[in-house]
C-alpha cells in the first residue's frame, strides 16, 4: 500500500503503539500521545491480538463480496433479451427493474450496444 509521507500511522508506529500497549500502558494515554482516537487504537490492539504481527500491515478496503448485485437468473434474462435485440428501456419496463440496473448489467456483460444483426434476419432497403 502507498501511504503519504505524513501519515499518523505507518506499520512501523503501529509496532511501537503496540510495544507501548504490551508493557501496560493505558488506551487512553498512548492514544492521546500518539494524536489517536482510542477506538483507532483498539482497533489496531484486537488486530494485533487476532493476527500478531501481520495484523499491523495495511490491507485494501475493497470488500469481499457486492452482494446487491443482479441474481444470476436475471442477469440471464437481460442478456437473453438483449441477444433479442430489445432495447435498455423494453428490457427494464418488460421486467419492471430501473433502467440504470438493466445497463449496468449489460455493461458487465460486455452488452452495452446491440449485437450486429444476423444476414438471414436483415431488412432489404427500401
């Protein structure tokens, strides 16, 4: 992780809060030391105590998991109606979603724009 060089807290400081916590030191006082909330400093405390010393480094912020994603079945039906050739807004009114969800699954589905029309079902030009 890149970390700006004015950082309250780097893994470095995070070890020696720690140290600090380990020879009995109160929450409270180190927190108010170190310019830190005592929330932050327990925080790191029961991450020290859950993982040791790898719970000191930093980790991504990304979740795990986006569970208010479309189910799979309907993601089906989208794209089932898409290769249909039916628009963002039929789709969304025929299965009464909100249009943003109905082109946000299109674009995961690398659907954005109509697939081209077959030969066999081409108008002739007028």
């Amino acid at each position: 992780m890149n970390q700006h060089k004015l950082a309250r807290l780097t893994p470095l400081g995070r070890w020696g809060m720690i140290q600090r916590l380990e020879r009995g030191e109160a929450v409270a006082q180190v927190a108010r030391q170190l310019q830190l909330s005592t929330t932050t400093v327990r925080r790191w405390w029961r991450r020290y105590q859950r993982d040791g010393a790898a719970g000191l480094v930093d980790r991504s912020s990304r979740p795990h998991r986006s569970p208010g994603g479309a189910p799979r079945w309907r993601r089906r039906q989208i794209a089932r109606r898409r290769a249909a050739r039916r628009s963002s807004l039929e789709i969304a009114a025929e299965l009464q979603m909100p249009v943003a969800t109905v082109v946000q699954v299109q674009r995961r589905l690398g659907w954005r724009r109509l697939p081209p029309p077959d030969a066999q079902t081409a108008r002739a030009p007028l």
